[in-house]
C-alpha cells in the first residue's frame, strides 16, 4: 500500500516538475505579457523554441508589429501580441504588411508581397563575402630534422 502511494507521489510530482518543459517544446508557445518589457522577456523565451525559417519570419513580424504599434499609444503594441503564438503574429503582421503594401506605403514600395519583404530581409542579413575563403594552414606544415638519437 505504501509503495502505491509512494509511486503515485512521485508520479504526481515528476509532472508538475516537467511539465514547463513539455508545454514550451508542444508547439503552442504563446507570448504573454501585460508590459513591453514583460512581452519582451517572453518572446525572446518563445524565439529559443523555433526552427531557424520561423524565428527569422517572427523575428521580423515582431519588430514591425512593434515599430508600427509604437504610434498608436503605449499599450497597443502589448494587446496586438499578448496571449498569441508565433503563428498568429506572423499572421498580423503579414495582413499588415499586404495591406500597407496594397495601399501604396511608401516604406514598403520595393516589396511585393509578405514573402517578398522575407526574402528579401533574408538576403540583406546574410554574411556577404567579397574575398574567397583561403585555405587554413596547418601551424606546422614541415617536418623537424636535425634531432639525432
């Protein structure tokens, strides 16, 4: 009897020490916060959690959504974001890129479309080389001689 309740303790506390891991990794990781520091904290949380072609899309959704709610007073940026997944930000800010982009937005006049602004944002932040790579050389390249035994 005792060793069922003992098991069953353990059982119970192994879920409530695990289950923070197993919610994050599910795939319904959620941006919480009721400041902009506090939704800062919980997207860079939620960003560790994502493939890299996804944190790059909800990298740049994020900082637009921020940089065009900014205007709009204080807690608007925090009510567009709080309480939903990279999914759905991504979402705002694709039907707020295409409809700034439809209306003639200046800002946005070199993309065509959401995946267009990624692509090419893509582009932009990757490492451009200008001169070939050499070859490392090994730091030792000859043999020593001259040691007599």
């Amino acid at each position: 009897m005792f060793a069922k309740v003992a098991i069953g303790l353990m059982v119970v506390f192994a879920l409530i020490f695990f289950a923070p891991v197993i919610k994050q990794f599910s795939g319904s990781a959620e941006i919480h916060g009721s400041t902009d520091k506090q939704v800062q904290q919980s997207a860079m949380k939620v960003r560790r959690t994502l493939p890299t072609q996804q944190m790059h899309a909800f990298d740049v959704a994020f900082g637009l959504l921020k940089e065009m709610k900014s205007g709009e007073g204080d807690e608007a940026f925090v009510q567009a974001v709080s309480g939903k997944s990279t999914d759905e930000i991504v979402e705002v800010a694709r039907k707020e890129v295409d409809g700034k982009i439809a209306a003639g937005d200046p800002k946005f006049k070199q993309f065509t479309s959401w995946e267009d602004m990624l692509s090419k944002e893509a582009a932009q932040d990757a490492p451009k080389r200008t001169t070939p790579v050499q070859p490392s050389v090994p730091i030792r390249n000859s043999e020593r001689t001259g040691r007599g035994n």
